[in-house]
C-alpha cells in the first residue's frame, strides 16, 4: 500500500484529473459519447500519470537535495526507478490508446501533446521556453478530438484558446513558488520574468483568450460573452485588490477556469 500511495501522489493527482476531466468535457461539447468518450478518457488518464510520473522520477536528485519531504521519492513511498518503469509503460499505452480511439491523425495530436509535456519534464522546465511545451501541448488537444471524433480540423480559435489557456496556468501556476523557486535557481518563465511580469503577462494571455471567446460566443449567445467580459474584468479587479500574497494566484487561476468552461460552452 505504500508504493500505491507514493505512485498516486507522484501522478501530481490535482492537475491529472484536471487535465482529463477538461479533455474530456471538451469532447463531450463537440459530439463525443459513449462507448468512445470514455476510452477517450482513460487514453488521457494514462497519458498524463506518464506526465506527473516522469516529473517526479526526473526530479527526485533535486527534489533529495532540497529536502522536500513532501515528495515520495524523498519520503521513500516509491523509488525513481520504479517511477521511471510506470511513467514508459504508461507512455506506451497511451500513445497506442491515442491511435486506437482518436485514429491515426486524431491520435498523433494526443501523441504529440503528451511528448511536449515530457519535453517540458526532461529539458525545458527550466528554461525560459517553459511555456512552449504547455502552449504546444494544449493546443493540438482540439485537433485529437476533433480528428478522433469525424475527421474534421479542429477550429482555429479553439486551438488558440487551448493554447492559452495551457500557457496561463503554467505561470499562474508557478506564482505560489515563485521565491523558492528562484532561491533555488529553479529557473523557467515565472522565475525569469520576476513576479510583476508573470502576472502581468498572465493576465494580458488571459484577456486574448477572453476576448476571442466573447467574440465566438457572441454569434449564438450574448449572455455568455456578456458574461465572460464581466467575469474577466471582476478577476483583475480582485486580484488588483487584495491584501493577500495568495490572492492574485486565486483570481488567476479562477479566471483560467472560466476560459475553460467558456470553450467547453462555447464549443
């Protein structure tokens, strides 16, 4: 039971059933239904314990030598072998999963989205090209979908509202660690940026992905876009204001979220 526990926490579980459910939810807008939804499912469920499981093993030398207990390869729950051994098998079945649900174009899109994240866990999480693996990843999920479900081309907005949203969470993401993160010479675009500009940046991502998305919304349905301006400018406006150090983190991260229900609607 305790190399399950220490396998579960090394999945990241929080970002991995965002991920999936956010995929998922997609599909489901855009005309995906059982039984192919939810082999669609466990093929991005795979994919991303690969993702958080190769994050862990990579790191547990750095995450050793930082003393971060709160890691199980520290806390000694799993060892980084056994981490790398699930993180490849669970990589190569989902990139078979990936061709057997989505086809052979639809498929390569959720392939080279899941590479894009291990190229972020093995050479560009600390770099300033951070953002370029989420951006790229993000923004072929449109086309797994889309091509998986009748072979059609995903939307060009949708690809482009993916792709910020993917590169928003990421620096919005990085904020809470931000100074430990650079003490440590962590590196990647939050650390390179400063605090001021992350956030700065963030927002300004966050307010194209908006607008696109009132501008498409805004063909079928007003209120939506109506109310995607106002939940936007309500976001600025309570991160601007509060006192807490955590609170520009929470507004951000809120307003990603009400990108990703808009695509999901929108859609």
């Amino acid at each position: 039971m305790r190399v399950v526990a220490g396998f579960l926490r090394a999945c990241h579980p929080g970002p991995t059933v965002a991920v999936t459910v956010v995929i998922t939810a997609f599909a489901w807008s855009v005309g995906w239904r059982l039984p192919g939804i939810a082999l669609l499912l466990v093929t991005v469920l795979v994919g991303q314990l690969s993702v958080g499981w190769s994050n862990d093993a990579h790191d547990a030398g750095l995450d050793a030598a930082s003393g971060r207990t709160s890691k199980p390869t520290v806390g000694a729950q799993v060892t980084a072998r056994a981490l790398w051994s699930g993180a490849l098998a669970a990589l190569v079945v989902s990139f078979a999963l990936s061709w057997i649900v989505a086809g052979p174009v639809g498929g390569t899109f959720h392939v080279f989205s899941v590479a894009m994240a291990w190229l972020y866990n093995l050479r560009l999480s600390r770099t300033a090209w951070s953002w370029l693996p989420y951006a790229l990843a993000f923004g072929a999920v449109p086309g797994f979908v889309t091509y998986g479900l009748d072979g059609q081309p995903p939307t060009l907005w949708s690809s482009f509202c993916f792709a910020i949203i993917g590169v928003s969470a990421h620096l919005a993401n990085a904020l809470p660690d931000l100074q430990s993160d650079t003490e440590a010479g962590m590196g990647g675009l939050a650390v390179h940026l400063g605090r001021r500009r992350s956030v700065l940046v963030c927002w300004t991502l966050l307010a194209a992905g908006t607008a696109v998305l009132a501008l498409v919304a805004a063909r079928s349905n007003s209120i939506i876009a109506a109310g995607l301006v106002i939940a936007y400018a309500g976001a600025v406006v309570i991160g601007s204001r509060s006192r807490r150090r955590s609170g520009m983190f929470t507004a951000l991260i809120g307003a990603v979220v009400i990108d990703v229900v808009a695509v999901v609607l929108v859609a």
